[in-house]
C-alpha cells in the first residue's frame, strides 16, 4: 500500500506541483521543475517575439493584398471608374480638337470664298498676262482699271475710294475734255455770253480731299492753255492730303457768283466779278479762287474795309493761323508757284487770301472784253433797282418837217402843225350847242354818220340833220273861256 500512496502522491505533485506541505522529494521536484520550466519561459518570450514579427509580416501582407471579396471588388470598381474617366477625357479632347478644325476650316473657307469674290476678277485679268510675254501694261494698272472707269464716270462732290492705287493710277484721275454742248449750257446758266470762244476752255476733273479727309470728286473749267498746270497742281494737293471745302461748276448758283463764293466753292472760270477780284482773268478762265470763304479779299479803302464774299467778314483776322487759311508758307502756294502761279494775297492794301493767277496770261485783246465783264456786273447787280436808276430815255419819234410844209400859199390857207414835244393826243370833243347860230350841215364830230336810208338822225339839241333849233317856249297856260285845254 505504501508504495501505490507514493505513487499517488508522486502522481498528485506532477499533477499539481504548486501545492504546498509536501516533503522533500516534492519541493525537490518542485525546484527541479522550476528550474526547468524557466529556459521554456525564456523560449516562450522568444516565440512570442517571432510571433509578433510573423503577425505583422502577415498584415503587411494581408494590406498589399486583398483581405476579403469585396475590398477585390471595390479596388477593381475604383480602377474601371479611373479608367472610365480616362477614357472620357480622352473623348471629350478629340471632340473639342475636332470642333476647332471645324471652325477654322469655316474660317478658311469663308475667307478664300470673299477673297474670290473680291479678287477674282483682278486675279482673272492678271493670269493671262502672266503667261504673255508680251505685256502692255503693269499688273497693278490693270488691277485697278475698273475702279479708275467708275471714277471718271462720277458725278462731282462723290466721295470715291482709292485704296492700293498706283501713282499712275491716281494720276488718271486727273483729266481734262474739251467743252461739248451740255457744257455750254452749264456755263451759259453762269452768265457765259461769248466772252471767250469756248475751245479756248477746258473742262478738268479733279479729286481733292474735303473737309473730313474724304476723298471726293470736283471740277472746274479754266483755259485751255493751263489745264494741264492746273491738274498738276491739285493732283499735288491731293497727295499732300490739302482739304478743300467744296470744288462744283458755279452754274449750280446761276448768274450770282456771289453765292457761290459765300458758300466756300472753289472756282476757276466765273463771270461779273469786279477788278479787284481779277474779273478779267476769271472771265478768260486764267485764274483760280480757293476756299473763297475762309481766304476772303479784304480791299483797305483808308476809313474802312472791304470784304468779298461778304460772309468772310468773320475771318478778317489773319494773324492766327486758322484751319484752312491761306498765309506766305501755306503749301498751296507753293504749289501753285511750281505751276507759274502768283498768289496775291500778299499785295498791301488789296489782299486777295484766295486768289491764284497765272503769270503767263496774255493781256486782253480789246478794252471791250473789260467793258463786257463790267457791263455784266453792272447789270446783274442792277438787276433789283427801280427804273428811275436809269438815265437813258427811250427816242421820242419826232415828225419830219420839210420847209415847204409851213409855207403859206395864196391858194392853201396856213396849216397848224403840231407841237412835236406835245403830241395830239386822241382827246374826245366836248360838243357845246350855238343856240343864236343855226348848225348849217355839219356833222357831229363824235358821232358816226351813217349814210344807212331810212334812220333818223336827232342831234343834241332836239333837231333833225338840216333843221334849225326850234326855240324852247314857257308852259302857258290857257284859260277855259278862251278854249283851252
């Protein structure tokens, strides 16, 4: 039995070493056994260690890697939707590069397809002459002699363009014709009267740049001998952009040039103008008036002024230097002096700011083209005066009396002949009765006698033709008893 118990009780103490009470060979074992089970202690540590460094080995990797299904769908999910989105992107950058080649080949299109329009014909006529050898003409002539065409067809005061034009081109523009029959009759609405032979006058087309830089059409007839001076001398203006204010026929005005002036016209050939506007070189077409208006003759008379056009009143002050005045240094006078041109409006005492003459002009042929302008003038400024102005009488016809009319013959009793400076006039005959003196066969002057038989013929007086008056006798009246009425 003792050796079962010691079995027991060594089996009770490997079964539970902790217990305490018991003897040697148990705490013996006890301590054998602690010391035993302390490396496994240490060994434990030492597993743990390994065992933590494997668990997160582990989930590093169980990060890089999908834990479970859905984290896999999600990640795929993200990765279609960032592809979607590439895609798009994509899409959506080849639909803009597309609309952009659209609209810049509308561009292109639409540019070549103005460009045609407007060029073509000038490309059709430059063609041929690229693959001519025998050229007549510069490329750019021929480019523009449609527009060059339509400029000398223009009517004056039309603004025309002349964008790109040549220098020969523009020159073109610059023309003179002869004076036809329709010109003639412009000119007679201005008070042409044969003063000068009109093919000794030119007509000139011209352009000029008006007021606002626009380039416009004028005109102006002058004499034949300075047409081509004076189409150099504004084909020079107008390179030189020189603004003039208005450049028509004076017809437009009639016979009062006075008007055109006051109105800023410009004009060459004009009538009724005194001397001292240089009548008689604007009647014969040798002169030019610029600007009239803003340059006006300004004659000092010593206690006063005179200024035509009368509306120049308002730029009498020359010492400003004025838009549009004509002074010393102005270029028009120099381009009217390279033309053999004299500009007087630096003569002392009758400064004419506005006139050019030419200083090759003949003198006039007679005195009578003068006392033509001056009669003209007169008549027209004359035009509203009364008749009591005048003191030319019409020719009284007086009669022609011979010396033998007024001789007295034994036969011809003296006839009375009229005053000349009285003549009879057709006065009417007072008829006065002579009561004491019978009418002896004398018909009455007043009355018609009519030989018609049958008609009765009472005279003023109550008698017959023949009778003599019968007396006017008082009432009387007559009792009853003496066998009255």
């Amino acid at each position: 039995m003792s050796k079962k118990t010691v079995r027991n009780n060594q089996s009770t103490s490997r079964s539970n070493p902790n217990v305490s009470g018991q003897g040697r060979s148990g705490q013996t074992r006890n301590s054998s056994a602690s010391q035993k089970k302390r490396p496994n202690t240490a060994s434990k540590s030492t597993k743990s260690t390994k065992t933590t460094k494997s668990t997160k080995n582990k989930t590093a990797q169980t990060n890089s890697r999908p834990k479970t299904a859905q984290t896999a769908r999600k990640t795929s999910s993200q990765s279609a939707s960032q592809t979607r989105g590439r895609k798009k992107a994509k899409r959506q950058l080849r639909v803009g590069r597309l609309l952009t080649v659209l609209v810049v080949a509308a561009l292109l299109v639409g540019g070549v397809g103005y460009a045609g329009m407007k060029y073509g014909p000038s490309l059709f006529a430059i063609i041929p002459q690229l693959t001519n050898n025998e050229k007549t003409a510069p490329l750019n002539r021929i480019s523009h002699a449609s527009e060059v065409n339509k400029i000398k067809e223009a009517n004056a005061l039309d603004e025309v363009s002349v964008a790109g034009f040549s220098d020969d081109e523009l020159r073109e523009c610059f023309f003179s014709q002869s004076i036809d029959d329709k010109l003639k009759e412009r000119l007679v609405k201005m008070g042409y009267a044969d003063q000068i032979p009109t093919d000794q006058l030119n007509y000139v087309r011209v352009l000029y740049n008006d007021f606002n830089g626009r380039a416009t059409v004028g005109e102006i007839v002058v004499n034949s001998a300075i047409a081509k001076q004076i189409e150099n001398v504004f084909y020079d203006l107008f390179l030189h952009k020189y603004q003039i204010g208005k450049m028509i026929l004076p017809d437009a005005y009639g016979t009062r040039i006075s008007e055109s002036y006051a109105d800023n016209n410009t004009v060459g050939l004009a009538f009724n103008l005194t001397d001292d506007n240089g009548g008689s070189l604007h009647s014969r077409g040798y002169a030019v008036d610029l600007n009239p208006l803003y340059n006006p003759l300004i004659k000092d008379n010593g206690s006063s002024l005179s200024v035509f056009p009368m509306e120049g009143q308002l730029y009498l002050d020359r010492t400003i230097n004025a838009d549009h005045y004509i002074h010393a240094n102005d270029y028009a006078v120099e381009a009217f002096k390279k033309e053999g041109f004299n500009w007087k409006g630096n003569v002392t005492g009758l400064n004419d700011y506005k006139h050019f003459e030419y200083s090759g002009a003949p003198a006039a042929s007679s005195s009578t083209t003068n006392s033509q302008a001056s009669s003209a003038s007169s008549q027209s400024a004359q035009a509203d005066q009364t008749q009591t102005d005048q003191t030319v009488s019409e020719p009284v016809e007086e009669p022609v009396v011979t010396p033998d009319q007024n001789a007295v013959t034994p036969d011809q009793p003296a006839v009375d002949q009229p005053i000349a400076d009285q003549p009879v006039t057709d006065q009417p005959i007072v008829d006065q009765p002579v009561i004491d003196q019978p009418v002896v066969d004398q018909p009455v002057v007043d009355q018609p006698v009519d030989d018609t038989p049958g008609e009765i013929i009472i005279n003023p007086d109550g008698t017959m033709d023949g009778e003599s008056p019968m007396p006017v006798e008082p009432d009387v009246v007559y009792p009853e008893e003496d066998g009255g009425f």
